[in-house]
C-alpha cells in the first residue's frame, strides 16, 4: 500500500469531506431505520434509501484512500436493498435486523478509517492493517449468512455455477 513504511506519511483529503460523508452515511442509516416501521407502500421509500446509497458512493469514490470503504459500502449495501426490495414484495420476508447490523458494520469500518486518517502514524496504520483483516473475516461471515439463510435463489444458475458459488462461501 505503501512504499517506505519507515516514514510518516501523511494522507492528503479535504477536510471537508469527511463531515459531508459522515452526514450523508448517518442520513442513510435513519433512511434505513425508519423504512422498517413504515406501514404503507414501501417501494417509494425503497427508491428513496437507494438514491441515498448512491450519493454516499458517489461520495466515496471521488476519494482513492475511500477504496477498501468503497467496496465494503457497495457489497453491503448491495445486500442491504435486496432485503429492503423484497419486503417491498411480501412484508413478511423479514432479516431487517440483519440488514441494521450489516450498516452498523459499515459504520465501523468507516469509523476505523477515519480514526486512522486523524491519528495517521506508522503504529496507526499496522494496526488499521490489522483491523482490516478482521473486517475481511467479518464480512465473509455476513457474506455467508446472506447467501446461505437470506438470498432466494432463482433459476436462472446452473447446477455447476451454484456449487462454484457455494464452495467460494465455505473458504475464507
């Protein structure tokens, strides 16, 4: 990631920045939060909650030291809008207590950066390292609870790419 590990480096960013990501994140999770007790037709909120995703990555990829951030955001919230869709469909699909936990994982992760960013040191940045791959074993096992009790398969995959699929969730 870095070339001489021997020197502090310092992170170039807007300072502004951060706020205005932190601000649209925490919008998006209130969006996700109230989403679940809305009673009436959801598909409207459902759209609502996808745009806000979509201002938070956009957010997010402006900036190169966002990237690991980035691609958690997306997966996860890849995840996320496909629970939300489907209890658009049948309010009785339920796991949105999973789709919570996975944004609050999400927060986490982005905590984490910025801690690093704040307090950006060499002994910061093997640790945020470590953090990382923590982060990494986590999702996989979200990963894995998704698509082993949550994700309804359709038709449209072959036997073959199902077991491809299946055996890339069993190894970490």
């Amino acid at each position: 990631m870095y070339g001489n590990m021997t020197q502090n480096q310092t992170i170039d960013y807007d300072s502004k920045i951060i706020p205005k990501i932190k601000k649209i994140i925490n919008e998006g999770f209130e969006k996700l939060k109230t989403f679940v007790n809305i009673k009436s037709s959801k598909f409207k909120e459902y759209e609502e909650l996808e745009e806000k995703f979509n201002d938070i990555a956009n957010n997010l990829e402006k900036y190169d030291f966002f990237n690991d951030e980035l691609t958690y955001f997306l997966l996860i919230t890849d995840e996320i809008l496909y629970i939300i869709y489907e209890n658009c469909e049948n309010t009785s699909f339920g796991h949105y207590d999973f789709a919570l936990e996975l944004f609050d994982f999400f927060i986490e992760i982005w905590n984490e950066k910025i801690k690093l960013i704040k307090n950006y040191s060499t002994k910061e940045l093997k640790k945020h390292e470590n953090i990382k791959l923590s982060f990494k074993k986590r999702y996989h096992n979200y990963r894995r609870e998704f698509y082993w009790n949550i994700y309804e398969y359709s038709d449209d995959f072959d036997k073959n790419e199902m077991y491809e699929f299946a055996k890339s969730l069993k190894s970490d």
